[in-house]
C-alpha cells in the first residue's frame, strides 16, 4: 500500500516558468517531509524539507508547501532551469517508526530551453 | 571528502548465484538503508540499520540479507531466492531522524 503518493509521472515546463510537484499522503503519523533531485544511474540528492509544524519553507528557488488537512505538500521551482530536468521523489517518515523514510513513486520534470 | 560509497557500479550476476552489494560511510551516520528501484517505481525498502549489530526489514527483504559488523559499513547480498533482482540499489545513510544521503548506487542485471 502506497502511503506516499505522486501521481504525475512527468511534467514538461517551459525555461523561467515556475514547476509545481504534488504529493499525497495517506498516513497522519507523518511529521516530516523531504524532497530528492534524481539523475538516471545516479542516487537522490536531498532538496529541501519541512516539518509539519510548519506551512512553508523556502530555499532559494525551492519552496515546499505543506497541507495537513488535506495531506498534500507540493514543491515549487522558479524560475525552471533546464538543469533541473530531473526526476524528483517525495518522502515522509511518520513519528512512531524511528529513521524508516516513505518515498513516492516520482515525477520526471523536463524544463524545456 | 565524507560521503558514502557503493561497489561495483555495475553488477551481473547468474541465476542461482548470491552476490553481495558494498556499501561504506564516513560520515558517522548511525542508520543505514538499502532501497531498491525499479522503472516507474518509488524506492522501496530492503532493510534498515539504526545501530551496529541490529537491522530490520523493510517492505521487500524476501530473497534478501544484510549485516552490520560496523557502523561504516552496510552490506547487501542478494541471495538466489530473490526471484526478480534485476535492478537499481541504493544504500542510504541518515544522523538521527534527519535527510538521507544517498550513494550513486548498484546496477545489479542477472543474466
């Protein structure tokens, strides 16, 4: 059962323009959240993170949004630079379980020159 | 540098062989993680380690085993009972209950 959920596979965006990636939870227990930057053949790289007592973090042109009434967290890139043409991964670790970290299956943004 | 190691980068294997996946940290990270990736998929849990000598299993550790003798060091072997190990391997390190630092990972193809 997927508890970390991405349900765009792919997003093309024009260079300058902002990218939006959603993920969905389903568990309540989540209390932090994270997000990769992924290049084939290469292992994920840490982006950004938030904590549920938390709304909004800001990094940069990363800005995580955390929703938990609607366990929705979304990120925000902007401007897109064709470097970020990457697949990014979401993940989230509830409080009860130690260090086990949940990932959703990603999204391929490609940022279009 | 600190980071975190895996070895070989590429790894064939024959059906009904073990194999073994490396992986090393110098960063004094106390939990260690191996994930696997497949097409189209989010990275799944093998087993995790948050100290020497203990570790649980994940949500796919069937066909599976791992030790950890060392804190640096989080072996994988893929054992002949894993029916499907074609795939990409990622160890993982994290201090406490921080971001995961991920190593470039294993391409592990069984021919």
């Amino acid at each position: 059962d997927q508890q970390v959920k991405q349900n765009s596979p792919s997003l093309s965006v024009q260079e300058g323009r902002i990218s939006i990636l959603n993920c969905d939870y389903t568990n309540s227990m989540f209390d932090y959240f994270l997000w990769y930057k992924k290049y084939p053949a290469e292992g994920p790289t840490f982006l950004i993170s938030i904590s549920s007592i938390k709304d909004k973090n800001e990094d940069g042109r990363f800005t995580v949004f955390l929703n938990k009434s609607a366990k929705h967290l979304s990120l925000h890139i902007v401007p897109s630079q064709p470097g970020d043409s990457a697949v990014y991964f979401c993940a989230a670790k509830p409080t009860n379980t130690g260090n086990q970290f949940y990932f959703g299956t990603g999204t391929s943004l490609t940022v279009i020159p | 540098d600190g980071g975190i190691t895996q070895s070989p980068k590429y790894l064939f294997r024959k059906e009904g062989q073990n194999v073994t996946l490396s992986c090393e940290q110098n960063l004094n990270h106390d939990a260690m993680y191996w994930y696997r990736q497949d097409p189209g998929q989010g990275l799944r849990l093998i087993y995790y380690s948050q100290i020497v000598n203990d570790f649980q299993k994940g949500d796919i550790a069937e066909g599976y085993s791992v030790s950890r003798e060392k804190k640096e060091s989080f072996p994988l072997t893929v054992t002949s009972a894993q029916k499907n190990p074609t795939a990409f391997y990622l160890c993982a390190s994290s201090k406490f209950a921080n971001e995961q630092f991920f190593g470039p990972g294993t391409r592990l193809t069984v021919l």
